[in-house]
C-alpha cells in the first residue's frame, strides 16, 4: 500500500497569553508573547504570557494561488472581483483545498464583505468572524482569542512571531481576503496556543486594468478613504503592478482621543517564463494614535457608570508606529500539477509609547494615583517558508502531497521606564474629570535597554490520501526547534543567556474527510500544538506546553456551491503548563538560582460551532455564526480555581449576524439599484482579567442603506449600534483595560469603479 511518512516542524510565536490575563505597567517588551520566564524584568504585565466529493481533475487546479479569474474561472482563492462571500479553495493549508476538504473549522472574510461593512481594521474585521473575541488595548492594537486561547499570525501564509497581538495591523485595503483556522496550527504555524491562526492574503495584480476608490465619513470626524489601481505595465503581457493608498483620521467616542494612520502598498508580478512568477510588494505605514488605558471600576468591581465620552489619561499620552515590510515571492510551475513557492517576508516595526493610567482610585473623592511610562522599542521580524505540493496517482485515486519548511527570526530591541506618585507626588490625587492634565514632567527617561532575539525553524509535510474515491485521510506533522536569546545593551554590556532551546519537537496531524454526497462531507480530526517554556524544574527546563484538539463535524455546499454550511464539535486539551513551586527556594536554573516550576497545569476547551456564510438566493448575501465555547481550569495550582472558567472576555455563547440584499429592476442592471443590509453581534456574560469585573450579555445591531447610480458610483449609510447601548466591548481590572464599545454612530461611504 501508498504510505507516506511526512514530518513537520515549528517556528511561530511560541507561549503566549491565552487569555489576556494582564495587568499594565512599564509597556513594550514583547518577549513575554514568546515564552514565560522565571526571572524578574521590568516587561510591562499586558506584554507579558501567561506563566502558566466534488473532485478537481488535474486541469482544474489553478496554476497559482493568487491569481484572479485565470483563464476565465475563478478555481482559486482570491475574492478580489468576484463579487461574493464564498471561495473556491483556500490557500492556508498551501493544498489549496475548498473548504469542506478542510477537516477543521475554517473560515473566510472575503473582500466583498469587508466593502459591505465598511470593515477597514483587523479590529474591526475580525469582530464578524465566527469564534472569535477581540479585545482592544487603546492604541490600535488588540488581543485575538478563539476557543479560550490567543490566535496567531500569519502572512501570505508565512507565520509571524508575535504578529497579531499587541501589534499594530496594517489598512485592511491592502488585502484580499483573512482565513481564520480555529484550532491548532502546529503543523503550519508552528509554536502557539491552540487558538488557531489569521492568514491575511495580500492582493496582486490583475489581469486588466482595474481601478476604484472610496471615502467615507462618520461620526466624531471619523474619516477614511482608499484608492486601489493596477493592472499591465504598458499592455505588457510580463509585467503587472498594483498600488493601494489608504488613509484614516478619526477622533475617538472618548475625549482627547484621535486615530491617524496612512498606508501605501506596491506590488509588481514578473512573468519570468510560462512556468516562473516574481512577486515583490513594499508596504509602509504610519500610526498615530492616542494610548488609552480605559476606564477604572469600583472596588467591588461594579461599574461606576461614568458617561461614555469619559477619558482616564494623560492628554500627551500617544502610540507612534512607523512600520515597513518587504515581501518577496518565487513560484514555479512544474509538469504534472506540481507547484512550488519560496516565500520570504521582512517587517520593521519602531515603537514609541507614552501614557499614563490609574493605580489607585478614592471613590469618594472621586481622585486617583497615576503611573507614568515611557517605552521604546524595535522589532524586526525575517520570514521565509518553502513548499512544494500537487497530485500523485496511485491505485486508480488522485492524492495530493505537499512537503515544505520555514524560518522565523524576530528581534525585539527597546526598553522602558515609569513614575509613580510616590517618586513623583504630582501624580497623586488628580480628580478623575481632569485626569488629561497628568503632568509630562513625571514621563521617566529610558536607561535600561535589551536585545532579544527569537528564532524558529520547522519542517512540516502532509498528504491527502485517498484509499476509496469518497474518502480522504489527511496526515502529516511537523518537527520544530525553538531558541530565545536576551542581552542588556544599555546603561551597560550585558552577557547574553540563552532563554529558551528545545530542538526536535514533534507535532502531528491526522484527519478524515468522508463525501456523503457530492456537496456534503463529515470530518474528523486530531491536531496539536506546542509552546516553548523557560521555566526550570529541579531536573532542568520544563518541556513545552502541549495543546490536542479533537475536533468533527459536517461541512456542505448548497445552491451550486454559493452557499457554505459548518457544523462542529470540539474539544481542546493543553497541559504541561508551568506553575510556581512555593515548596522550595530559588535552586533551579544552570546556576541554581532560579525560581523552580512543576509543569502540572492544564486547561480544557470544548463547544460547538455552526457557520453558514454565502450567497443563498440572487442578490442576498449572508455570513451567520454560534458558537458555543466551555473553557475551564482543570489545574492551575489553586484547588479554589480547579473548573472555573479559564479565559476573561471569552463569553460562552456568541452569535454574529451580517447581510446583505441588492435589488436589481431587472436581471443584470448597472444602475439605479438599491441594496439593503443588517447584522446583530450579541454574546452572553463574561468576566474582564479581574474576576470580580463582570458584565451581563448584551446585543448590537446594525442597519444600512445604499443606492447605485452606475457601474461607476454608488453611496452607503450605515447606522452602528441602533438602539445606542452602553456596553464594555473588553473588561479589565479594577483600574483599568475597561473599554466602552461605540455609542450609536453613523458612517457614509462613497465608492467608484473606473
């Protein structure tokens, strides 16, 4: 019989923070989103982890993932000018399979969705994707769950190293389309949580000469506009190119508070040969934004209603991010179906922050004690992933291998610094309706700077193995290594310890995909993931957090393939996690001197999912979801903890809604149409990273108006929030990290086609 045996490896973003549990101070190290560590820094705590059938025939696969319309059919998995929700394949699992081939949960925010919602941040967008939580941090940047456990980043199918969390994101202009696996990525992502994984796809050039712009305008000065042209260089046949501008200026619902950001995007494809295509795109972005810890609580956690434009800060408090990345790829055509992509990706982030947030709060007078922090700090992040992957045929099937490897290197380089009130009295006792007037003076200078190096390697392989025509046995793993690195580089030379090396770690993969019809399948599956630990016991370092899913369902297509159906059950195990030994001193590590852990924690996350997202009748579009998510601490080193609930800000059922009707006078109109569209949000209870701080469930709703006058122009009204509810789309502590979700507010958007 046809055996493979593939090995996989792992390189991402190794233990971080799966459920947001942090706390503020000295911000800007992001070492702790790679792995926990047993010695003291003065990484500020929300940087910090967690210590603890249908049958393509040979002629039918696309001769590149990316390409838009080849030839004429749209057998690949772009969205950009197809007009709908849906995708014919998708390009995470680099097989490109179509989704229901996929035996796991995955799902796909298309670029016409995100023109319908007007959906221009990763914030934003990721908000309608099934499963998934986001909580902001009031820079611009937010923290992404998905089963109670942080999601990672990856790409153009690269994996990023603390990518997505705490990171600023790029214009959502610059992308065709965002797949969301959730569950564990091991095989592909490498180290992470089992949270799963966001591929965002950039756009390429197209065949034709395209063009189209946008602006929008909204409450608070709310202001946004794009332009998107490419197409042939000079009728060239060999040379294609695309540029995207995108800008945001915005003032924030809350006082003192604005939201600059201007992106620029190029990206040329080189037809070297029939076989052979380069692409290179340059992005580059700047933010400006303000930096808003949120709002406090009362002692006993309740909410003490304040109005909803009340801001808790300094008036100097910013975020300034000066981003770029480089992106090279190679693809090549061989004979047979075989395709093969080097994929190599460089970003550099430079980082300023500067703010201050509460740390003490006098409910009866009304008055707080502040910290003022000062961090700066560069990241830079290399990428590259090599594959290969097409059809073998054996014993009368058609099965698919794919067998590749990557590489990641981030380096955090930076530091930080803060006051008190009780090293700076002026930031003790400020009435809270003057909070904006904390002094600049208390902003502490930056003397203590480190270099943090990460690297990761994998080598990951999988086939879809088909014994019998209706039946598809996916298999495949990974082999990864991890190594963390930190020096101090300033006020003096520091040597350099090795934080983190574990080499050789395996994580597999194993499915099935049974076609009970044509258009329907059942799926079941068994994926795992790790994360690298610094932690030592008394026998040396801890071996990495597992995580294992078990996860089935059914997946269908209906109205001739328009319509995509999702149901699934899961159940997520991860263990081996370090807790604090308190029953012996200081004498673990190389020196015996450090604090000593047991890797005996566990949590467990089961649900239940159901999605259906596409095109059910001519004009209506839909993407609907409920999930229905358990996650519980089995051990965490407190018998008073054992079966709470794990991760804050992730409520147990979560239902999200968007659609959208285009009436047409008659069939194929250009001009004069109407459309209509709607969505509802709505979650039950949850709990912010103090238990104490609690909120009921609540439901947002949306509505929109639009008119096409042409081929060429069209307008959209939308109205967020309609009933004007006052709700905390993220909770935190008793300080802070307590965010109000938008008051009732409207946007118009103008868009032409050229």
């Amino acid at each position: 019989m046809f055996t493979a045996i593939l090995l996989s490896g792992s390189w991402t973003g190794a233990f971080a923070a799966t459920s947001d549990d942090t706390t503020a101070s000295e911000e800007g190290r992001k070492k702790a989103l790679l792995a926990p560590s047993s010695k003291t820094s003065s990484v500020p705590p929300d940087r910090h982890a967690h210590p603890h059938p249908r049958h393509q025939d040979d002629n039918q696969t696309p001769s590149s993932i990316e390409q838009l319309l080849v030839e004429g059919h749209h057998r690949n998995a772009s969205t950009d000018g197809t007009g709908t929700y849906t995708v014919s394949a998708v390009s995470t699992t680099k097989m490109l399979l179509k989704p229901m081939d996929v035996p796991q949960s995955i799902s796909v925010l298309s670029s016409q969705q995100m023109k319908d919602q007007n959906l221009n941040t990763v914030d934003a967008a990721l908000k309608q994707v099934a499963g998934v939580n986001v909580n902001l941090y009031g820079d611009g940047t937010g923290g992404y769950t998905a089963r109670g456990f942080t999601l990672q980043a990856q790409y153009d199918g690269v994996p990023s190293t603390g990518g997505l969390s705490l990171s600023q994101q790029y214009d959502l202009a610059i992308y065709d389309r965002i797949e969301v696996l959730r569950g564990p990525d091991g095989m592909l992502q490498g180290s992470s949580t089992p949270g799963g994984s966001v591929n965002f796809v950039h756009k390429r050039p197209t065949d034709d000469f395209q063009g189209n712009a946008s602006f929008s305008a909204g409450s608070w000065n709310n202001y946004h506009a794009t332009l998107d042209v490419g197409g042939p260089i000079a009728h060239s046949k060999i040379i294609s190119a695309r540029l995207v501008f995108a800008g945001t200026d915005r003032n924030q619902f809350y006082n003192n508070a604005y939201d600059r950001r201007w992106t620029i995007y190029g990206v040329t494809d080189v037809h070297l040969s029939r076989r052979d295509t380069l692409t290179v795109s340059v992005t580059s972005q700047t933010n400006d934004t303000t930096r808003y810890m949120g709002l406090p609580r009362a002692s006993n956690g309740a909410d003490l209603n304040l109005p909803t434009s009340t801001f808790v800060g300094a008036n100097w408090g910013k975020s300034e991010v000066p981003m770029t990345e480089v992106e090279a790829q190679l693809e090549h055509l061989f004979s047979h179906g075989w395709r093969g992509r080097i994929n190599y990706r460089h970003r550099t982030a430079d980082t300023t922050l500067q703010y201050a947030y509460l740390n003490a709060y006098n409910a009866t007078a009304k008055t707080g004690n502040f910290v003022a922090a000062n961090t700066r700090y560069d990241e830079t992040n290399d990428g590259l992933d090599a594959y290969v992957t097409g059809p073998l045929h054996l014993f009368g099937q058609r099965h698919v291998l794919m067998m590749g490897a990557n590489y990641d290197r981030y380096v955090y380089e930076g530091g930080g610094a803060s006051a008190n009130s009780r090293t700076y009295a002026a930031l003790g006792g400020i009435p809270l309706t003057a909070s904006g007037s904390v002094p600049s003076l208390a902003l502490p200078a930056i003397s203590t700077r480190y270099w943090e190096p990460s690297t990761q390697w994998g080598v990951y392989g999988q086939a879809q193995i088909k014994p019998i025509s209706p039946f598809a046995i996916l298999i495949g793993g990974r082999v990864s290594g991890y190594v963390s690195k930190t020096r101090r580089i300033s006020p003096t030379v520091g040597a350099t310890s090795t934080d983190i090396d574990q080499q050789g770690i395996l994580t597999p993969y194993i499915g099935g995909v049974l076609h009970l019809r044509p258009n329907v399948t059942a799926y079941v599956s068994y994926v795992s993931t790790f994360s690298p630990q610094s932690a030592f016991d008394t026998t040396g370092r801890l071996a990495p957090v597992r995580g294992n899913q078990l996860e089935g369902g059914i997946k269908g297509e209906f109205f001739k393939g328009h319509l995509g159906m999702t149901l699934s059950g899961y159940k997520i195990i991860q263990k081996n996690e370090a807790l604090y030994n308190s029953t012996i001193g200081a004498i673990c590590g190389p020196g015996g001197v450090d604090d000593c852990y047991v890797a005996t924690g566990k949590t467990r996350s089961q649900g239940a999912e159901a999605e259906l997202i596409g095109r059910p009748l001519e004009g209506w579009d839909i993407n609907a979801s409920y999930t229905y998510n358990d996650n519980r601490i089995v051990n965490n080193g407190s018998a008073t903890q054992a079966g709470l609930t794990y991760a804050g800000n992730s409520p147990k059922h979560l239902w999200k809604l968007w659609t959208h009707y285009r009436f047409e006078p008659y069939h194929g109109a250009q001009k004069n149409i109407w459309s209509i569209g709607g969505g509802l949000n709505a979650q039950t209870s949850t709990f912010g990273t103090n238990r104490t701080v609690t909120q009921g469930g609540y439901i947002i709703g949306s509505v929109q108006v639009s008119y096409q006058w042409n081929k060429y122009l069209s307008l959209s009204a939308t109205l967020n929030n309609i009933a004007n509810k006052r709700y905390y789309q993220r909770l935190g502590n008793l300080y802070y990290y307590n965010y109000y979700g938008e008051p009732r507010n409207f946007m118009f958007t103008l868009r032409s086609n050229f």
